[in-house]
C-alpha cells in the first residue's frame, strides 16, 4: 500500500511538471505580425516582383558601383508605398531589398518595433538556417551573413530604442 501511494505520488508530480513546463512554453510563444515576407522577393524577376506588390509608384535608374570589382552598373529601384518598400533590380533580378520606417524617411511617425534581437527574423518572415552567422553587432547595427538558402545577407541599422531604422536583406550578394 505504502509503494503505491510513493508510486502514485511520483506520476502525479511527474503529470503536473510535465503540465506545468508546457504552460510555460506555450506563454512564452509570442506572435509576432510580418511587416513582410522578405523571402519570397529572392531573386524573383521584375513581372513577378509586380505579380506580388503591384505596379511601383516610382522606377527609377539606380546607379551602383559594385564593391568587389568596382565595376560601374546601373540597375532599376521599384519604390513602394512612399519609400517603405524599395527593390534593387539588377539584370531583371530582385538583389535586393530595403525596408525604411517612416520616422527614418519622414513619410509618416511609423516605427518598425521589437522587443528582442530574435524578433528581427519573423518581424520580416524569415526562417534562418543552422549556418547563419552574426558577423556584425553595434546595437546600432547588425548584420548576419549567410541567412538561408534563399537570403544572403541581412543588415538592421538604425537601431534606437527597439526600433529600426532599415533593413536590408540581399538575395544576391554578388553585386553588394
């Protein structure tokens, strides 16, 4: 009787540990809303770059000397909603794109907020791989590089008081 009780009391404990970690699992899960999802811009073409976000409000000449090669080319910006959304095209290609707040711009007050340094990845849609590497960390910038199959690089700046000010996300870093 005396076994049974001690048996008893053990898988009751065991069941209301188990319970209790998965509450705390659960209320430490946080939604957090994309502003957008920057991976499916990789390395997609002009028609489908429209396909997505609609006809740009402004294209314009971009003008860009490739650091690696100093290399002279131009390529094609794709501005949307008054800066926030900008698309570097190269070759037809989406290399690249930048993401601006309206307080960075001064288009708007908007912010673009997190709470902590992780929040970064799903406040862009992003799912990093396990080589992703942080080679940059000022906390007035940071910067990974490789991302995941489809990203190259991401690069925050302007960070003040959990908010940021751009961020960069490279497709294709032969260019950059």
């Amino acid at each position: 009787m005396r076994k049974t009780n001690l048996i008893l009391t053990l898988v009751i404990l065991v069941l209301l540990s188990a319970c209790s970690s998965g509450n705390t699992s659960k209320n430490s899960d946080k939604s957090i809303e994309p502003i957008i999802d920057a991976t499916q811009f990789s390395k997609i073409n002009r028609a489908q770059l429209v396909e997505i976000m609609g006809e740009p409000e402004k294209i314009e000449d971009y003008e860009w000397s490739v650091p690696k090669t100093n290399k002279s080319i131009v390529g094609k910006l794709y501005i949307y909603e008054k800066n926030k959304f900008e698309f570097v095209l190269f070759d037809d290609i989406v290399t690249r794109l930048n993401v601006y707040s309206g307080q960075y711009w001064g288009y708007d007050d908007s912010t673009i907020n997190f709470e902590e340094k992780d929040d970064i990845f799903p406040l862009f849609g992003i799912e990093h791989n396990n080589q992703i590497k942080k080679v940059a960390d000022t906390n007035y910038a940071l910067r990974f590089s490789p991302v995941s199959d489809k990203i190259d690089d991401v690069w925050i700046q302007e960070i003040k008081d959990k908010t940021i000010g751009i961020a960069k996300f490279t497709y294709d870093s032969t260019y950059f």
